[in-house]
C-alpha cells in the first residue's frame, strides 16, 4: 500500500510563496494502475517527484508499506518523459546499470537484464545504442531498466509524450501487457485523457495550482478495452468537462506559475 498523507508543496520565489500542492491525501492499493491528470502547472509532477523521494513536501508525508520516503528508494522504479538513457552504454549495459550500482554479479546482472528486455520485445537490440533505435523503443528500454530493478512502485512521468500518436497507441498496450505480467503498481501522469481511460483503474483529477484532488473516477471497463466505445466516451466526456473547469480557473488567477521548480508540472 502507497499512502499520500497530507501532502503539501510551496515554493520561494521574488514574487513571494508559490503554493504548488495543497493537501494531497490518496491511498494506491498494490497493482493498481493509477493515472493522474490536470491542467498544466497544477503539480503533477512535483507530486510524483515527492513520491519518488526526488522533492521534500512542505508538510505531509509519503508512506510505502508504512515506511516514510524520504529519498529515492530502491522498491520503486522511476520512468521520466526523456528517455534518460546513458548514450555511451549499450541497450544490454543500460538496463543492467541499476543492478550494476547495487552490486549483483555481471552474470546475473545481465541474465535479468535480458529477460526484461525480452519481456519489452527488445532482446535482439541488446548491443545497440541509444542513437540506434526509434524514440518508442529507446522508451522501452527505460521501462525494461526501472522493471530490472523490480520495485514494488511504478512512476512514470508522461513517458509516452514525446512519441507520435501510433507509437504512443502501441506502448499502451505494451505497458499493459508488462503491466498484466507484473502487477507492479503504476502510478501514471498524462495530459492525455484518453491514455488515462485506456489504462486506469482509476483517475484522480487534480484541480488548477494549488493542486488539490478535484475528483478520483474510477474506470470500470473490461480490459481490452475499446476506446471508441459508448461507456469509454461516457467517461472521457466526464473527464473532459472537469478539466475544462479546472483550465477555466486556472486561467482566471491573476498570478502565473512559470516553474519554480524542475519538473514543476
């Protein structure tokens, strides 16, 4: 169990206190899929930069298991929108590096490094670079390096964003399928209401800056699920007019957040 508790975020700045979260309380049971979405600069970011143990609340605490994150923490896996790869190493080498860093022998090292990169679709790439494959694929590999780890948590931060439309369809399923054969938990930011249909349990809404959860809708579909269905464009509708609101009011505060900090989405 994930527990957000009184999650809180503000920053400094010569304009004054910029308030980015105010009082996040969510609990994320094992192996669900949990999309967040929002207007831009409502926090997203920053409130998984926080449950990565990447940024310090201004108040509140995140608990993983009862435990308090308070750094980065080897039970959860962080996947960011860049692909983050090292361009020196080969796709092999960078999978392996996390196993690497914690001292697992080469042989076994590569072993599980192997077999998540199979479980990606990605074992006969093993000696290529990063420069070498597409921008969906080098994505993959950064899934396949955060699963190698094997962490409890999933976070991924718009990962599929800077993908075209058909490449990012394809990596849903994908993340599904990977998803289904690991019921890791995934904790998903998107700007795409529907990537978050198609993959959530459930929604959580964030309201315009101070973020704040304006409502958590829960996506009762069968999986696969068919996105052009009656019930799937029933909830996209739902989600759509909640953020139109919360675009609404955010467009009405009379003070910008231009990014106080990295990652302030």
């Amino acid at each position: 169990m994930l527990k957000i508790s009184g999650i809180s975020r503000a920053f400094e700045s010569e304009a004054g206190t910029v308030e980015a979260l105010r009082n996040i309380n969510l609990e994320v049971p094992d192996k669900e899929f949990l999309c967040f979405i929002g207007p831009s600069g409502c926090g997203k970011t920053t409130l998984l930069r926080i449950v990565a143990g990447l940024d310090q609340p201004t108040a509140g605490e995140v608990l993983l298991d009862g435990r308090v994150i308070r750094a980065p923490d080897p039970r959860q896996g962080m996947v960011f929108q860049e692909y983050s790869l090292f361009p020196w190493r080969t796709i092999l080498n960078n999978v392996a590096f996390g196993l690497e860093i914690k001292g697992v022998p080469k042989d076994e090292r590569y072993k599980i490094a192997r077999n998540y990169l199979k479980l990606v679709g990605l074992h006969e790439f093993e000696q290529s670079y990063p420069y070498e494959l597409s921008g969906g694929m080098r994505q993959r590999v950064a899934i396949a390096r955060a699963l190698a780890n094997d962490p409890e948590v999933l976070l991924m931060d718009e990962p599929f964003g800077s993908v075209d439309a058909q490449t990012r369809n394809v990596l849903q399923g994908e993340l599904l399928r990977i998803w289904g054969e690991t019921r890791k938990t995934i904790l998903f930011i998107t700007h795409s209401i529907d990537e978050a249909v198609y993959l959530a349990d459930r929604v959580v809404v964030l309201s315009a800056r101070p973020g704040q959860i304006r409502e958590i809708l829960r996506i009762d579909l069968e999986r696969p699920r068919v996105r052009t269905s009656v019930e799937a464009n029933v909830l996209r509708e739902r989600l759509l007019g909640l953020l139109g609101q919360e675009r609404t009011r955010g467009c009405g505060e009379t003070v910008c957040w231009t990014g106080l900090a990295a990652g302030s989405d």
